[in-house]
C-alpha cells in the first residue's frame, strides 16, 4: 500500500486563501498580472496546437479569462476552484473533457503526482490538458528578505516549489502522454515589501503551509531593512516569478 504523502499544505488555509481573492480584488487596483499571463498563454498555446475544445474544464482561473474565451470559441465550459469545495486531489465528479486547464492551483496540493493523475483521467481520449502555476525560480528577493529577517532561527515562510525538470518527470509519472515542461519569467519592480506583499495576496499567492510562524515586529522591521537594501538607485527591487507549464494528452 502506497503511503500518504506528507501534509506540506494547509486545505484549510488553502481553501481560505482562494476564497480571498475575491474579496482582494475588489479592492483599488490589486495585481492580476500571474493569473492574466497565465490564462493568456493557455489561449495561445491552443491556437498554436489548433486545438479547439468542445467540452473543457478550467479549474483556478478566478479571473474568468479563460473560460469567457473558450465559450466565445463555442465550447462548453464548467469551471472549479478550491474556494468553491473543489478538490484537486480527488477523482473528478466530471469526465469526458477534450480540455482540461488548470490555472495556479495546483503548486499548493499535498499529492501532485495523484492530482495529475486525476486531471488525465478527467480527459477524453485525445483530449489535452494545460497546467500552470508558480515554479522554483519564483520570489528569489523574498526569500533571502525572510531569511534574512529571520536569522539564525528561520522559519517556514515561502512554499517549496516544482522546477521543470522536476515537472517532467511528474508527468511522466501521472502517465500523460506527449509530456512537456516549460518555463517563463515575469519580473516586477516594487518599491516597498508591504506591496509586493499586498500583490501576493491579491493574488492567491499567500502562505497556505501547515507549519507556520507570525512574523514578529522585531523580524518585520528586518524584512523591511532586507527589501532596502535590495533596491536600487531608484529605491525599487526587482522581484520575479517563473511560470511553470505542463502540457499533455491523454490516449
């Protein structure tokens, strides 16, 4: 009998996080920009497989792009999100899609290697599936901040990611077939660590591990003198996000 993976992640935090995007987002100008570059490259990427779904399922796309894109394409679109009770690490109440798209959801589940065995399964035969999320070059600048604000205790502050080699082989493992892994980066300037932050959690990008510490004043105002002297001679900080994508078929 397989052993349960290890419980990194919070379902709970998770489905708390997700849930607050919604809310975030109602707010002055909240960043969007992981999740538009995300639904916009799945669109691309279809033109350029000329794949044109009939049925398809986008799971994480809180934005609604995708999804608006795929139905003025003719096809019959559900949609899913942890926020909504979804869970990505079980079957599928839903089969039979020519089209499976998840959008920055599935960095956080505990079993990755089952919840890409359960998106093949969700596919018809021939039918593809898109997945993207944040991988491992993701917010190089915030972790050597909060390790830095740390110190000699540090603490669990910044998810483990997946590389693209990594993600290969995940596939590979969940038996897609025509397995591809690829990468790209966003980078954006910031100005204070309370923004970047702020574009964290607009986002879904917040901490969801199950082993947690606050972040006492004392180490705050280290975080902050961190982000200072990280910044330019404009006073801005560079941040980026690697944009991890994998693609496959299911026969």
């Amino acid at each position: 009998m397989a052993s349960a993976p290890p419980i990194i992640f919070s379902p709970a935090r998770r489905r708390a996080v997700r849930w607050r995007i919604a809310q975030l987002q109602r707010r002055g100008d909240p960043a969007r920009f992981v999740i538009e570059d995300m639904a916009e490259d799945v669109i691309e990427r279809l033109g350029f497989l000329r794949h044109t779904p009939q049925r398809a399922l986008v799971v994480g796309d809180w934005s609604g792009t995708l999804a608006a894109w795929l139905r003025g394409q003719g096809a019959e679109v559900s949609e899913a999100d942890a926020a909504d009770g979804f869970d990505e690490e079980a079957p599928y109440p839903l089969g039979g899609f020519d089209l499976v798209a998840s959008l920055g959801s599935l960095d956080t589940v505990n079993d990755l290697p089952g919840a890409l065995i359960h998106v093949r399964r969700a596919l018809a035969p021939g039918g593809r599936a898109l997945v993207s999320f944040t991988g491992a070059g993701s917010l190089p600048v915030l972790r050597r901040i909060m390790l830095a604000a740390d110190g000699e205790r540090p603490a669990a502050r910044i998810h483990p990611m997946v590389d693209v080699r990594s993600g290969a082989q995940l596939l590979q493992r969940a038996g897609w077939a025509d397995p591809v892994a690829d990468s790209r980066t966003l980078t954006v300037a910031y100005r204070s660590l309370e923004r970047l932050v702020a574009d964290l959690r607009a986002q879904g990008l917040g901490n969801v591990l199950a082993q947690h510490a606050p972040l006492s004043r004392d180490r705050l105002e280290r975080a902050r003198e961190a982000f200072a002297a990280e910044a330019d001679e404009q006073g801005r900080v560079v941040e980026t996000f690697e944009i991890l994508t994998l693609s496959g078929r299911h026969l």
